[in-house]
C-alpha cells in the first residue's frame, strides 16, 4: 500500500497569521514527509474562501517540486468542471516535467455553490462538465493535435504542449463521495480516491470499470482518513483542538447544504445513523477525527483497507491551527514510525 499526506491550509481570520509564514509551515510539513518515509503529498483545492482555503494548487506544487526530490506530488484534487480541461492538462505536464515524473492528478466536481456561481457554472450541468472534462483531459495528454465537440466545449486541432514525461500521462484519479461519481470514475478508467467508507462507493467503481471495458487489476483505490496518533488521551487531544476540528467539517456540511444534496453527508455515522443537526456542535464530527496510539489506529483501518480493497491511503493531516511544526509534527512523525511500515505492508 502506498501511503499519501494531505493538509487544509486555511488560515482563520479569527486567528489570522501572515500568509507566507502560514504557507511555509504546512509546506515544511509536507516537505518533512518525505524524510518520513510517505510516498506522496497532496494539495487540496477551493476558491474565495474567507479562510484563504486551497488558493493555488499549481503554486503550491511547483515549490513542493522544487523541494523534494523522492516523494510524489498531486493535487487533492482539481475541481474538474471550473478548469477548462485542455488549460488544466497543460499546467499539468509543466508540473510533470518540473517533478521529474513524480505527478498524480486528481480531479472532482466539488461541493461549493458559491464557487460555481462565482466562475460563471450552471452547478445542475456539475456531472456533465465532468464527462467532458475526463475525455478532454485523456485527448489534450495523448492526442497532438485534438479536436472535440460536446455541450460545453468545443476544441478545433488544438496541440497541448509539452505532452507529460509520464506517459501516456500522469497517474489520473477521481475524487468521489457518492456512488455514482465512483461509478463514472470507474466507467472513465480512472483510479479511485474515495472519500467514503461506503461498500456502495466501491461496488459502483468496479460496476464502472467494467462497463468501460478496463481491467480491474490495473486501477488503484485510495480511502482517506482524519487520524491523528497520539500517546496522550485521546480526549484531551480532542479537547484541547475541538473548535479547530469543528471548523474543518462544518466547512463541508455547509457547502453541501448549500447545493442541495441530501446523499452528501458529513458527520460520521452513529449507530447506523447520520446526524444531520440544525445547529451542529464540535461533538457532531466527534466520530470523524479518529485519535489515538498506533495500535489503536491499525486496529481501525485494517478492516476497512482488507473489505474495502484499499491499494492507496491519504491520511487527511492535522488540522489547520494546530501547530504544524509542533504537535502536528509530532502527529505525522509517530505516524510514520509506527503505523506508516505497516501499512506498506499491506496487499489488496
């Protein structure tokens, strides 16, 4: 199994730092990932968020490029339908050559009202930018020249270079929550990053890649979890950061709400059950943010990995807020040096 970091960089206005000091720390983190011993980092992506969450991912890669030299680098992922995909598959071969090869892609549709509204999106045409933009991506990579006709592009002999040092490109994934978003990954032959511990999700990846005609031996599926290990009192770790976890799930359950999707839903389940309070509290995303010693942390994922044919693993990092170059540090450190060897380990 390979193993990925990822980190939410969102600076409180609350709390608010200076960015560049801000940015640094997180990278540095991600930086030290790869002394560690991970396989990847990742950058995650939003727009025009008061927090300043996910401004750059192309930013942040090419200094991840820059600042490493083993580790892969990817996004976390691009939201699809608000880039135009032949733009988006140029940036990504420049990063690709820039990495040495060392680039994953991952793309999604995304959650957020206000940013469809704000590039100008119809978010009721989210699904059907996607298909186009999977097909675009594959042809602007493979194809010198291409030419495309759909409902929401139309690209004439267009030549995209440079073509990626990865070929026939880099990795590609798709970011899902839901079955039919897996179901599409699947039938596109991408590889899996689910964000769901859902059977469903998975069994509608495979029906996917099937009814696309791709070999299932040849697709990858990473599962993430928010895991911070730990030889403290797991409740006190909870305490001590509740407000700052409360922030990093309430994010999504309010841009979910906003869309208007009831199958999106964010607090972790409790006896079987959602919870889907009117006004959440810190204790509502309790279940999400699994903290505790290694063993405790292995117990938990290895039955979700083994039924769950998990080839990949992103841990979602420390919170933002939380001291990255202290106690977050020590976090992903103890991480790595217990829990990280074993699932390497660990076949599908």
């Amino acid at each position: 199994m390979r193993v990925y970091l990822t980190l939410d960089f969102r600076n409180d206005p609350a709390r608010r730092r200076p960015w560049r000091e801000f940015w640094e720390d997180g990278l540095w983190l991600l930086c030290e990932a790869e002394a560690m011993g991970f396989d990847g980092v990742l950058v995650q992506e939003h727009f025009f968020q008061p927090d300043g969450y996910g401004p750059s991912i192309t930013a942040f890669l090419t200094l991840l490029a820059e600042r490493t030299r083993r580790v892969r680098i990817g996004s976390y992922l691009h939201i699809l339908p608000l880039h135009h995909p032949a733009r988006l598959a140029q940036e990504c071969a420049v990063l690709d050559h820039l990495s040495e090869g060392r680039l994953d892609v991952t793309v999604g549709l995304g959650h957020s009202l206000a940013e469809y509204r704000a590039f100008g999106v119809d978010p009721r045409r989210r699904p059907s930018r996607m298909e186009e933009g999977l097909q675009l991506l594959r042809l602007a990579w493979t194809e010198h020249p291409f030419s495309f006709r759909g409902a929401h592009y139309a690209v004439d002999n267009l030549e995209v270079r440079p073509e990626p040092l990865q070929q026939p490109h880099p990795p590609l994934w798709v970011g899902v929550t839901s079955a039919a978003a897996a179901e599409r990954a699947g039938r596109h032959g991408t590889h899996l990053a689910a964000a769901s511990t859902e059977p469903e999700v998975y069994r509608a990846y495979r029906d996917g890649l099937a009814s696309g005609g791709h070999d299932p031996a040849a697709a990858r599926v990473s599962g993430t979890l928010t895991l911070t290990a730990t030889r403290e009192d797991p409740e006190r770790v909870w305490q001590r950061n509740r407000r700052l976890y409360f922030d990093r799930w309430d994010f999504y359950r309010r841009i979910r709400e906003e869309l208007g999707d009831p199958a999106l839903a964010v607090a972790a389940s409790r006896n079987g059950e959602t919870s889907r309070e009117a006004a959440p509290s810190p204790e509502t995303y309790r279940g999400n943010e699994l903290i505790g010693e290694p063993a405790v942390l292995l117990a938990a994922l290895e039955p979700l990995a083994r039924d769950l044919g998990w080839t990949d693993f992103v841990l979602n990092g420390p919170a933002s807020g939380i001291d990255w170059r202290g106690e977050g540090h020590a976090s992903v450190k103890l991480f790595a040096e217990q829990v990280l060897p074993v699932l390497k380990g660990w076949t599908p």
